[in-house]
C-alpha cells in the first residue's frame, strides 16, 4: 500500500536543520529514511512552506538567518523542479480559502486539545484541510501528517 505523507512545519524545519528548531533531527533523518524504503510519497504543503520562512527570519544572527534562508530556497526550488523527494501541494484555491476561514474563529477559540490552551492556527487549518484532500484524492492509499506536533500527527487515515 502506498503512503502518503503531508510534511509539517515541526518535521520540516528538523529537516532543513535550522538552529534552535532541530532538536528532533537525528529521529527525523531516520524517520525520513523509514517512510524512504516503505515507498511513501511525501507532499509539502504551501502552509509548511510559509511557517518555515517565518521561522528562519525570526532565528539567530542576520548570518545564520541567511545561510539557513539558502539552504530553505534550495529545498524549496528543489521541489518546484521534481528534484526534492517532496512535492508541493498546490495552492488553495480562494474558494477554499473563503470556505476554511469562516472555520477560524471556532477553531481558534477552542482549546485544540485538552492538554493545550491554544486554537488551531489558520496554518494547521490549512495542513488538516490538505490531508482531508489528500484522503479524497488518494483514497486506497495511508494518509498521514507527519508531524512533531502532537495534535497533527494524530491525522492518520487507513483505508
């Protein structure tokens, strides 16, 4: 069975190795290369892709910031050319959008787990609405978001 896999920002970010958000990389490198042999497809969603940004900027000196900053644009084009081990997913249409933001303010004032006092961000709105497409489109197929974070990770789908 093949699996798909939506990478999140926590996974990403371990990935890339950006200083002070990859504590986790040692375990991702050998989950990476797990999901690698059993033939799973990964998928980065746009959201991954703009939260990683925002954290390189936000990270270290104006140096480290821009040396990570390349390493972030290589993986990235890597991807838009076929040459990453990822594809993009594509961008949500403005349909989508307007459909999943009159969700946000429910979503944001309820507690996302039990455990934590915070919402869902519009950001892992957008993943969950991924895997939700990627169930759709992919349905004989394991769905999952591959994520650190563990209100995310519990989105697993066998059919």
């Amino acid at each position: 069975m093949n699996s798909i896999c939506l990478i999140d920002t926590s996974v990403f970010l371990n990935f890339l190795n950006v200083p002070q958000c990859n504590q986790d990389r040692a375990s991702v490198l050998q989950d990476f290369q797990t999901y690698v042999e059993s033939g799973c497809t990964f998928l980065l969603p746009m959201a991954t892709i703009l939260e990683t940004g925002n954290h390189i900027a936000q990270n270290g000196d104006g140096t480290m910031r821009r040396k990570t900053a390349q390493h972030f644009v290589e993986a990235v084009k890597a991807a838009f050319n076929g040459q990453a081990p990822w594809r993009l997913t594509t961008f949500p249409k403005t349909e989508e959008i307007l459909l999943w933001i009159d969700q946000f303010p429910d979503r944001a004032g309820q507690n996302k787990a039990p455990d934590k006092l915070e919402g869902t961000s519009f950001g892992d709105m957008s993943i969950i609405e991924e895997f939700n497409k990627s169930r759709e489109r992919f349905r004989m197929s394991e769905v999952f978001i591959w994520s650190l974070d563990s209100d995310l990770k519990n989105y697993h789908h066998i059919p």
